[in-house]
C-alpha cells in the first residue's frame, strides 16, 4: 500500500525517495534490498535482462 501510495503522488521516485516513503516498512530479514528493486521495477525505472 505504500508503494502505491508514492507512485500515486511520484511516479519516477528516486531510490532515496523510495527508502524514505518505506522507512518504517522494511523488515529485519534482509529482503529490503528486493522490496527496493521491486519498487524501482514498479515505476518502471529498473529492467534487468532475461535470460
């Protein structure tokens, strides 16, 4: 919801942007730094190759 939430108001965040409007979302386990990618990936910033 978060998530959605910033793209509503900032299509294009910057990652900074993004950690920010997650700052209190983010779990203890590590997973982070995909929650991160998948927010670039949602606001179409961030493509990686397919194999």
């Amino acid at each position: 919801m978060t998530t959605k939430a910033l793209l509503a108001i900032n299509p294009r965040p910057t990652e900074q942007e993004a950690l920010a409007a997650l700052r209190y979302n983010l779990c203890r386990c590590g997973t982070h730094v995909e929650i991160l990618r998948a927010v670039m990936r949602a606001s179409g910033q961030l493509t990686e190759a397919v194999d």
